[in-house]
C-alpha cells in the first residue's frame, strides 16, 4: 500500500467533508471550503492529507500552539481516517508526518486531545507513543 502525504488543498474538500462525517461532524463540501480557507490563511496551521492511488483516505489539522505558563507545542487538532483504511498504518504514518511538522517548526512537544468516548482512538494514540497527561471538561456557550 503505497501512501502519499501531502499539503490538502480546496479540491479535497469533499471528500474531507466525507471523513468528518464519518466522525460524526457532518459538513458540506461548500462548508468544508470556507473551513479550509480559514485554516490555510492563519498561521501555524496545516491541513495535510493522505492519499492511495490518489484517493484521499485520511486528513489531519496541525497547529502550532502558543501558550502562556508553558513552551509552545504542536497539536494534532484533527486526525480522521477513512472507515475502510482503518487498521492498515495510514494513522501511523499521518502521526509520523506530525512529527516531522513539529519538529521542522522547531517545537518539541505534540500533543492530540480526543474525545473521551472514543476507546479504539485512545488505544491507538498510545501505541503511537503517546501518554495522557489530563483529563478536562469542555465548556461552551451560544452567543
């Protein structure tokens, strides 16, 4: 299985709106390209993809993180892969490009937060090296 990771651009948006959908974010192709547009024009961010036979098969939001009480870090914001490619290394390799990324920013910590409902992804985060460190709670409010 040859993968390729690269930079995402607006032609993927639909099938980028497809893997959020399959996460339980539903959006539109048209709502995926304004989120795109907004990512690719602020700083520190990326949205790369990955591709098998020029299929997009996983996408992933990187960001650098400014912090006040400690360093900066990186953080994978995003990391969905396809239904169908699960189990096969394509999240592997997206946690290896993060990696890469992090480091070439010149940071030294990537951190990811998941869902506390989402076991298979906590288990697979560890494999990938990574630890918890916390638990919180998030709190929100419609304005």
């Amino acid at each position: 299985m040859a993968i390729t990771i690269r930079q995402a651009t607006l032609a993927d948006a639909e099938t980028i709106a497809e893997l959020l959908g399959q996460l339980g974010y539903p959006h539109t192709r048209a709502q995926t390209v304004d989120m795109l547009q907004q990512i690719f024009d602020w700083p520190g961010q990326e949205v790369r993809v990955a591709e098998q036979q020029r299929r997009v098969v996983a996408v992933m939001l990187l960001s650098q993180c400014p912090a006040l009480g400690e360093q900066q870090y990186g953080e994978i914001r995003s990391l969905v892969t396809d239904n169908r490619y699960r189990g096969q290394g394509v999240g592997g390799l997206m946690i290896a490009d993060a990696e890469r990324w992090t480091a070439a920013a010149g940071l030294d910590r990537l951190r990811v937060r998941c869902n506390r409902v989402r076991d298979d992804a906590h288990r697979f985060y560890r494999q990938a090296g990574f630890s918890e460190q916390k638990q919180q709670l998030v709190f929100e409010k419609s304005l």
